[in-house]
C-alpha cells in the first residue's frame, strides 16, 4: 500500500441525529489532529465549537463550518452544542463526549 492509499483508503464513522431546536445534523468520527486540538481546550466553552467546527458535515460530506464560524456556534444555546459534541465524540469512540476519560497518565 502506498502513502496515497494509506491516506484516502480509510473513512470516518457518520451519523445523523435529531436535536431539539436545530432539527437534523449530520456528524463525522473526528480526526486525530482534531482530537489533539480539542484536548488543549479542555475546561474551555471553547471545546464545544471546536467539535462541531470538526465534526459537523453537509449532505455532501463536507465541513459545515470553519474557525470563522466558532463565535455564531457559542451564541446558540448549551443544550444543542452538547447534544452534537456527544453525538460527535461518540462516533469518536471518546464515550460520553468525556475527552479526559482517553487522556494517557503522566509517566
């Protein structure tokens, strides 16, 4: 296998959700480098924008939002924000969005 299969032969898990008030989403497994991102946010409201910045997709599959968009997505209320984090950090295998619960221990 070469670089360029390695790199585009794998696809990330995806689902569809209901949320009261936003109605249906779509949402993707995030990346390896959007989960070291996320982690450097932790205890910051931040956090919730990041995920839905990367975990948020169209029809088409693509991002729904850029970096540009993290300020609109903070003014919408906690209850959606989190509801998709979840749904996003479930598909990430990271259970219940709790990003700490993967953090390695301090050697």
């Amino acid at each position: 296998m070469n670089k360029l299969d390695f790199l585009n032969n794998v696809s990330r898990k995806t689902s569809t959700i209901t949320v009261e008030g936003l109605g249906e989403v779509n949402c993707r497994e995030l990346s390896a480098g959007a989960i070291s991102s996320i982690k450097e946010l932790q205890g910051d409201m931040n956090i919730l924008a990041k995920i839905i910045i990367a975990g948020v997709m169209n029809d088409e599959g693509k991002p729904s939002f850029t970096d540009k968009d993290k300020g609109s997505i903070l003014e919408l209320p906690l209850a959606p924000l989190t509801a998709v984090s979840e749904e996003i950090m479930s598909l990430t295998g990271l259970v219940g969005g709790d990003v700490e619960a993967e953090e390695v221990p301090n050697a």
